[in-house]
C-alpha cells in the first residue's frame, strides 16, 4: 500500500475539507478524468479510478475516521483492518479506557464489541457517469465502469486455501474478544478487548487463500449497466440498492450511489423541467411576421411569429421541456426572439430603407413615441 497516494492529495482537498467540498472536489476530478471523455487512455482511466476510491472512503464518515486514524489500513480490505475487521471504534487512541466503560455501562459507551461473526451490510460505493442533454432529459441505459469489495470466488469468502477451512480461534473460543481484568479507581473491573490471536474475527486460519492472501474479499472492476430515469439533473445521485460492497457474514450488500454530470446543450438551457432557447429571426419575419422553425427535444416544430413581434419577445411551447422525474407530464419550453440587425448593406438596400423610414410615422414606433413623450414630460416648465 505504499505506492498508494493519499486520498485528500487525490481530490486535491485538505484533511479539514466538509462533506460539501470534498463532494465538489470528487465531482470535478471525476468530470476531468472520466473514461467518457479519454476514450482509450489508460492514464485517465487509472486516475478516474483513484478519484472513485478516494470519494468513497471520504464521503463515508465511518471509513473517514478510520483512513484519518490508520491511513489505508484502515480502510483496505487486504489488510484485514477494513469493513468488519478486528474494529477500530469508540476511544480511538483511549482504547483500554474505552473498553473499561463498556464494559461497566453495558457497552453503551462506545467501546463494546459486537459478535465478529454477525452478519454485516456492505458498505456504499461511489460512481460517476456524464450524460448528454438529451440523454438526461429522455432517459438512457448506460454502461458505466463499477469497482466494489466482493466475496473471493477462489475460497467463497472463506479466507481458507480450497479444501481446507478455518479453525475456531482457542484463545477466545471464536468469540473473537477476551476478557481482561484491571485494576480502575472504580476498583478492579472486567474489560473485553479484541483478541490479538485472530485479530477479532473468532478465527484461525493455517493455509489462507492465495487470490485473496486469506482475507476472504478482493476488490473488483466490472462493467455494469444501469438505467438513467428521464428528467435526472446534473447534480443529483442515483442511489442502485445492493450494487455496492458485498456484505460481510451473509449481511446484505451495500449500495451503489451513482452521480451525475449533464453536459450543457448548445442551445438548450434548462431551468427545472422547463427549457430555454433563443431563435435569431431578421428584421423583416419580426416586422411583417412569419412562419419560423424552432428546434426542440422531439424534433423540429413551425411556429408563426405574429407581424411586428419585438426583440425579446417570448412565447410558450406546452409540453416540451423536460419528462418530470417519477412523475407523469412534461415541462414547458420557453422560446425568446432575437431581432437581428442587418450589416454590411449595399446602396439598393440602404435606399430602400432610407424610403422606408421617411414615409414610417410614430404610428410605426409605440416604444420610441413614449419615450419621447415622457422625455417632453420631464422638461416641462
């Protein structure tokens, strides 16, 4: 584990960063390196991978305080120190002290132990996949690349080499803790602490696993398919149940929290579940109207914009924003008008606007007589 780098370095955020910057950090690194984007470079797809590992084990508190306490030991399932390993809880560096008062407050105080061989859920994994507009806004099936802890299929989680299996522990009787009685300024009290034979999984094992050096799990990179549902948003998680960490002793596995990133459309802004765009029409469909096509998420549409519509006019296409996300109907689109002005005239042109405007009245104008008007209106005597 040496070669590993350290996870903070990996987000690029200090041991002191919260939930919301290491969660921001993870979704900009995640963006920069992701496989999607560097199709065929195995560098990214190293890094990507660093990235994923790093979040999961930040954004979960329990696997924090621990990758805080032991660095990766404490999180690596290789080193036997991981998700239901001999425990690192309660007092931290007080760990004596900690198992006094669980023993005498019944372990509510924090430093009691569990039974090592009780069933345990896995832990959550993290992910991250980039999705078109379009994608996001219909919905997709998409493969994305997943790494999560699973049963060594070499041994079936045993940690035992094939044929042989692991022997109950004779220093703790498989209970994977021993009792130790000390000497306190509450008199002499009976405390449990891990058992330092089988490191606290109440067993021995003579001829470990090859593939999995006896630990019982390895961590594994698959493909995985899942379903995006129409109307998710850049940001948002998708949370696939029992698709993360295999559970420990028959427990049930963890989840798969999958984020999200949306590329920006090149014409399309979106606000919600409704869209918005802006459709460059000339000076001659916006003073005599016309009919306009106008791009949306279902193909192209005609629209006729009426005579003398204004720059920044807006008008509403029902129903064709964005699928509402678990919920039935769709959101609107918002379609802006955009005058432009015509440059570069030649004579004939110049002449005829020239014509144009000496015989156009203030009939032609209602913004530019009003406002003339209200000018008059300030200079009154």
């Amino acid at each position: 584990m040496a070669d590993k780098r350290d996870y903070y370095e990996v987000l690029g955020v200090d041991k002191s960063a919260g939930d919301d910057e290491i969660k921001k950090a993870y979704r900009k690194m995640a963006k920069k390196y992701h496989p999607d984007l560097h199709p065929g470079d195995a560098e990214a797809e190293k890094a990507f991978k660093e990235v994923n590992e790093a979040y999961e084990v930040l954004s979960n508190s329990e696997k924090k305080a621990r990758y805080d306490q032991f660095g990766h030991a404490g999180v690596d399932p290789n080193f036997g120190a991981g998700q239901g390993g001999s425990g690192f809880s309660g007092f931290g560096d007080f760990g004596d002290l900690g198992d006094i008062f669980g023993s005498f407050f019944g372990g509510g105080f924090g430093g009691g132990r569990s039974n090592p061989n009780a069933p345990r859920k896995g832990s959550d994994t993290s992910a991250s996949v980039i999705l078109s507009f379009e994608e996001a806004a219909k919905g997709c099936a998409k493969k994305i690349k997943v790494t999560r802890i699973e049963n060594c299929n070499e041994c079936s989680g045993s940690g035992a080499e094939k044929g042989t299996a692991a022997k109950v522990c004779p220093t703790c009787s498989g209970s994977g803790q021993v009792f130790v009685t000390q000497r306190t300024p509450f008199g002499m009290m009976q405390s449990a602490t891990a058992c330092t034979k089988c490191r606290g999984t109440g067993k021995i094992i003579e001829n470990p696993c090859k593939a999995c050096n006896g630990k019982g799990r390895i961590r594994h990179t698959t493909e995985r398919e899942i379903n995006i549902p129409a109307g998710i948003d850049d940001g948002q998680t998708l949370n696939i149940r029992g698709a993360g960490d295999a559970g420990m002793n028959g427990g049930p596995d963890g989840d798969l929290r999958v984020h999200v990133s949306v590329r920006p459309h090149p014409i399309f802004v979106r606000d919600g579940f409704d869209i918005y765009c802006e459709i460059p029409i000339t000076f001659t469909q916006a003073a005599l109207g016309a009919e306009i096509t106008v791009p949306t998420l279902d193909g192209k549409v005609k629209f006729t914009i009426h005579e003398g519509t204004q720059p920044g006019d807006e008008f509403k296409l029902r129903d064709k924003g964005i699928q509402k996300l678990h919920y039935p109907g769709r959101g609107d689109q918002y379609v802006k008008i955009v005058v432009e002005i015509p440059r570069n005239l030649n004579k004939t042109q110049k002449e005829v606007l020239k014509k144009f405007d000496e015989t156009a009245d203030d009939g032609c104008y209602k913004k530019r007589k009003d406002f003339f008007n209200r000018i008059k209106d300030m200079f009154k005597d």
